[in-house]
C-alpha cells in the first residue's frame, strides 16, 4: 500500500501523478492509502478546472452547468488564449444560448485562474451590464479561493474594477475591469479584452451616429489599452451590416476569427457541421421551437438576433415581402412540374481563391410560368474549382443549360466549365448525359435595366425560393442602383433572364436536337 509520509515524496509524487493517463491514474488511486486518496482526488478536481472555462463551471457548480457542442467552440477559444495564442475572434449566437455566460463570466474566470498576473477587460453597451458580468466573477472568486487557488486583493474589489493577490514570488496583480460602450478604460491595459453585445438592440444599430460612436470608442479607447500579445472576443448580435463586426470585417478580415453559429444552420460549411435547417442547441430550442420563435419575433428582428444575418429595414430594388412572401415549402414544391433549369456563373474578377466570390446559382421555370430559385452554390472558387462547382450543380439539378456571364473573364470561364465537364466524364460521373449548352452572357445593358425585369417577376409574385438563400436575399434587398452588383445576386439575374426570355421559353435559347428536355413540359 501507497502511504503519504514524507511531504516532498508526496509532493513529487502529486506532480508526477498529473502527468499520467487515466487509467494510470486509476491505477495508483486504488492502490493508495484513505489518506493520500483524498489528495488525489484534490489533484483530480484542480485537474478538471484547468481544462476548459466549462469544466471549471461543471465543478463549482457541481454539474448544473450545461454543455454543448457550441459552448465547446468558445471554451476552444480560452483554451488557445490561455496557451500563449494571440486571437482576435468574433462570436455570433442567438440570444439564450449560453454564448455571454460563457464568453463573458466562465470564460474571464477560468483564464484569470490560469493567469493570475493577467488583466481582463469587459465592456457591453451599458456599464450595468458590464458591472454585473464583472460582479459575478468577483463573487466567484470570493466564494471559492480556496477551490481555485486564486484570491482577491483585500484593498481593491469593487465590481467594476478588482485586483488579485500577486501569487507567490511575483509582485504583479492581475485582475478584471468592466465598462460600457463609450465609457473610459483608464489607467490600466489588458491581456485579454472581451466586448459583450456594444448595441444595446435596433434602434442603437439603425442610428449612423450611434455606430460611428462605438467604432470610434473601438478604435481609440478599447483597441489602444493592449497589452503585448493580447486577445480580444467580440460577441456581437447583428443588428446592422455596419456594426462593429461588420465593419471590422470591411476593414481588417484577415485579422479576426468568426464563429459564427446560426440558431439555424444556413450552409453546408456550418462550423459544426450540421445540415441546413438543423437547430443549434436541439435539446433546448429544437427546429418547432424556433419556427414559433421566428413567427412570434418577425423576419428581421429573426434574422438578425437568431441567424445573425442583419436585414435592412427598407429595400432597394427589390422588397423582402416579393421574397418572403413568395417562399415555397418543400412539401409544395414537389408538386411543381419544372419545364427547364438552368444554372449561371457569375465568374469572380481573378482566378484564386483569395479574389471575391464566383456567383453560381441554379432556377427553374415551371410549366404553368412560374420561376425558382432551387440552389446558391456561390464561393470563393479558383477557375478550376468555379467550373467543377458549375458543372457538378447542373448535374445534380439536371439542367439543361449553363449561363455564364463573360464581360469579364472571357472564354476563360466558358472554357472552365468545358474543361470541368469532360473532367467528370472521365471519372463517370456524368452518367451518359449530354453537356448542358453553355449560353455565353454579355452584360451590356446597366445593372439597373438588367435587374429590374427581374424584380418585377418577384413584385407579381412569380418567383419563388425554394429555400432561404439567406446571403442571395440578403444582396437582393441591399443592393441599390448605382452600387457594384454582387455575385449572388447577378448570377441569380441571369439565369431568371435567361429562362423569362420568350425566345427561349419553350426550349432554351435555341431547340436540342438531342431532346434533353423531353418529359419535363
């Protein structure tokens, strides 16, 4: 039997004891002494805390702490702080999902007991809030010292501004500070700067004084309180396209990692990774329950707080309600009888994946003269990649035409798409069908005189999505005369432009003689 009886046998026998696997761990327990079992047990608990700010929460809380798979994303995020990285990372997360409680207590928490030299700066859009995130870890320090080995300096331990005890050798105090939005942060810098929420909801987003009031606190208040090395986490609902986040992501993309977590998912490149439509947080709000969430709150205040996808109030050339009420349901569409589908490429400016996005989506017209848009598989693709992309969507849709728009690129695109169909015939999978004709598209006419026929197909109710095609939608509305067209939104164009033409309306630009459209009229 193992027996504690010297200290410093004990001691090295605690460090090593940390070193080993479970079942090592295991191991030794079972074989030690009631007494030693006990310091082991400590060992485990101290153990626990360190991994994460969510199993520092599941021990103070004894397990009443709930965990997701969301909440495990923003705990990666302390962990690679508190291992020496530099982040600068955005969160985006409906409200009632746990993403402050984290990010903005737990998370600050479990850092300082990692780093007791530290400074954390907290601000919201109101210095309330900002006290009470701040008020809560202090309380959390206060109640527990002894479980976290971490205490609060006895002359400073105000809510909004506290200090720690130097640990032992060092006479550097970490500590916490909170304001709001616009306040002052004098006086100290910090290692880890969190902003909870800077708009207090939508009129404070809607006000252009407002916005340009929080960018500049941002920029010379808060960013300027750096220490070397420091992180920030913005956790931001999206009111406005020109938010804080938003415009940081104008500005300096490159710099900033965005986990971004729908209540529903939008995309097939969900950060963790689920299908369209499936809910974040199923075992508390499941897909019925934020179907009635979004009936009862509205598309906007739905898109902007749920799916952090901010939607203007007022559209430009076209309207939100020619799109959301015109949306077809999946039940209803598969009675639809689709004459043609086409699919259009709106090719990027350059032939990387670091220029803009390749617009490629995908409609359909129905017998009866209805339009659908049935897929946006717009990206940031190579050549290569945009023609594959193009080509596999035709497929998959079995369209009988390919739009591209060449102003820009050419016969490069056409030959992309071209090269990526006979690339799929070699491999079979194109499965003995015929290449869908590619219609080469010259954007001659203004963006305007281009756009508009198209809207007025949405106004009279003849479009439909199929989906919501939240980035297309999104583009739709904003866009104005005057402003660059988007990708989304001019591929979308062409291929309702190419399937309204009454010269092709029966069998595409000109007749097949190999009947690819048989059985679909």
């Amino acid at each position: 039997m193992i027996t504690a009886t010297d200290d410093l046998l004990e001691d090295a026998l605690l460090d090593h004891y940390r070193t080993l696997t479970v079942t090592e761990r295991r191991r030794i327990a079972r074989r030690a002494s009631p007494e030693l079992r006990l310091r082991l047990a400590w060992v485990e608990r101290q153990m626990a805390m360190d991994r994460s700010p969510g199993a520092l929460a599941a021990v103070l809380t004894e397990g009443r702490e709930k965990q997701a798979p969301h909440l495990d994303m923003i705990d990666g995020v302390f962990q690679r702080i508190a291992a020496g990285e530099r982040m600068q990372v955005m969160i985006t997360c409906p409200p009632r999902h746990g993403k402050s409680q984290r990010a903005s207590r737990w998370g600050p928490l479990w850092y300082l007991r990692r780093h007791p030299t530290a400074r954390v700066m907290l601000a919201s859009y109101g210095a309330d809030l900002a006290d009470d995130h701040g008020r809560w870890v202090r309380d959390q320090l206060r109640e527990h010292a002894d479980t976290l080995g971490v205490r609060l300096d006895p002359g400073s331990h105000a809510a909004n501004r506290f200090d720690l005890e130097a640990p032992r050798g060092s006479s550097v105090r970490g500590g916490m500070v909170t304001a709001g939005v616009g306040g002052a942060l004098n006086g100290k810098g910090f290692s880890l700067g969190v902003i909870d929420d800077p708009f207090k909801g939508s009129d404070d987003a809607n006000s252009p004084a407002q916005r340009q009031r929080v960018w500049d606190w941002y920029q010379s208040v808060f960013y300027t309180r750096r220490a070397p090395g420091a992180s920030i986490v913005l956790i931001n609902t999206r009111w406005h396209d020109d938010d804080l986040s938003g415009r940081i992501l104008q500005t300096e993309p490159e710099n900033w990692t965005l986990i971004d977590l729908p209540a529903l998912a939008l995309s097939d490149d969900d950060p963790l990774g689920r299908q369209p439509g499936e809910a974040l947080w199923p075992e508390q709000y499941d897909a019925e329950e934020l179907a009635r969430t979004k009936r009862a709150v509205g598309e906007r205040v739905w898109w902007a707080l749920y799916q952090q996808q901010p939607r203007p109030l007022e559209g430009g050339v076209w309207q939100w309600a020619w799109i959301t009420g015109n949306r077809i349901s999946p039940v209803a569409f598969r009675a639809v009888d689709l004459a043609r589908v086409v699919v259009a490429l709106d090719p990027a400016g350059g032939d990387t994946p670091g220029h803009d996005e390749s617009g490629i989506v995908a409609a359909g017209r129905s017998t009866d003269g209805h339009y659908y848009v049935l897929a946006d598989r717009t990206g940031k693709h190579s050549a290569e990649a945009r023609g594959r992309e193009t080509c596999l969507l035709a497929l998959e849709l079995d369209a009988d035409a390919i739009v591209v728009e060449t102003n820009y690129g050419g016969d490069m695109a056409r030959q992309n798409v071209v090269q990526a169909w006979a690339e799929l015939e070699r491999q079979g999978k194109t499965q003995g069908r015929p290449m869908p004709r590619v219609l080469d598209v010259t954007a001659k006419k203004g963006k305007r005189l281009r756009a508009e026929p198209i809207a007025q197909l949405y106004e009279t109710g003849l479009v439909h999505h199929t989906a919501e095609f939240a980035q297309l939608e999104t583009q739709m509305v904003t866009w104005v005369p005057g402003l660059d067209s988007p990708d989304r939104m001019d591929a979308a164009v062409h291929a309702l432009t190419e399937l309204a033409n009454p010269v092709a309306a029966a069998t595409g630009s000109t007749s097949y003689a190999d009947n690819r459209l048989s059985g679909r009229r």
